[in-house]
C-alpha cells in the first residue's frame, strides 16, 4: 500500500512538473512568394496588369541559391513582390521550347550542358549573367534588368521603383534623389 502510494505521488509530481513546463509559441509559417513558370506567369501579369519580375537562374549558380535562400525569403521582399509583381522563375538552361509574344524560343543546344535558352537572351539583350532579374510590363515589353547577388535592403529600392510605376515618370536618379 505504502508502495502504491507513493508511486501515485511521484505519478502526480511527473504529471505537474510536465504540465508546467513552457511550450515554445509555435511561429505562423512564413508567407513566401509564389512563383510561376514563364508562359503562365506572363499571362497572369497581364490579366492582372501587373509587372512582372522574371528571375533568370542557373541550377548550378551559387548566387542564385543564396537569394532564393536570403534575399527572396526577407519577409519585406516577399511582401512587396507579393502585393505588386508576378513573380517568375527562368532557368536560362531550360530544356523546353517557351512561347512569348507569338514567337516560340528554345535551347538551341538542349543536350549540353551550361548551353543558354534564347528567351532568357533576348529579354536580357544578350547580357546574360547569373542571377539576373528582368522587370517586365504586363504586356512583356522589359523595363529593367539588374544582375548579381543582392541583399534585401539593395533589391527593395528596385522593386519600388517599378512596383509603383514611378519609372513611367521618372528616372533612376531622380526616384533615388541621386546626384
């Protein structure tokens, strides 16, 4: 009897002690931008008169990587591109033939490797370099195009020059208050 108690005891002492402790506040999961294929971002970002931001990356390139896993996870960069861009991946290596503007671009070299797909090319007038980011109106005319690594605080001020529209009515410098 005595050793029923006392087991009833420690039962109930483990119980509170449990019962006590602390639960971490479980975080709400973070929103995150939501990327489209090209043809189907386009058509988007035209329904909605949107601009669209295309990130043309490598699966190979390490800067690439770095802002899909910083920069594009910056919780004032998804908010932003979120409320006032469609949001586009391009793997300037891709292997399908992509149709834009009434013409159908491809990799002309589909079977080597690091062999660059005319689409991302011709947005980017053949500077290609990776990350690039092409800003595009919603009929697909290109605006812009930044390239390299960047953190946050260096992409906002381009997301808000063409999220805004203030390009349509002025330049760089004077959006920047540069000299």
């Amino acid at each position: 009897m005595k050793r029923l108690i006392t087991i009833n005891i420690s039962l109930l002492l483990l119980s509170t002690m449990a019962l006590s402790q602390v639960l971490p506040e479980k975080k709400p999961e973070s929103t995150t931008i939501r990327w489209y294929g090209f043809e189907e971002g386009m058509k988007i970002a035209s329904k909605k008169k949107l601009p669209a931001i295309v990130d043309v990356y490598t699966d190979w390139c390490g800067w690439c990587k770095k802002m899909d896993n910083e920069t594009f996870q910056d919780q004032s960069v998804v908010d932003y591109i979120s409320q006032n861009f469609v949001a586009i991946k391009l793997n300037a290596e891709d292997k399908n033939p992509i149709k834009f503007q009434d013409k159908t671009y491809i990799n002309p070299n589909p079977g080597a490797g690091r062999s660059t797909h005319q689409l991302p090319a011709v947005l980017a007038k053949q500077r290609i370099g990776y990350p690039t980011y092409i800003y595009l109106d919603p009929t697909g005319k290109t605006i812009t195009l930044t390239q390299g690594y960047m953190q946050a605080i260096d992409l906002l001020p381009f997301l808000k020059y063409i999220g805004s529209g203030s390009y349509k009515t002025m330049t760089w410098k004077q959006f920047t208050g540069l000299k």
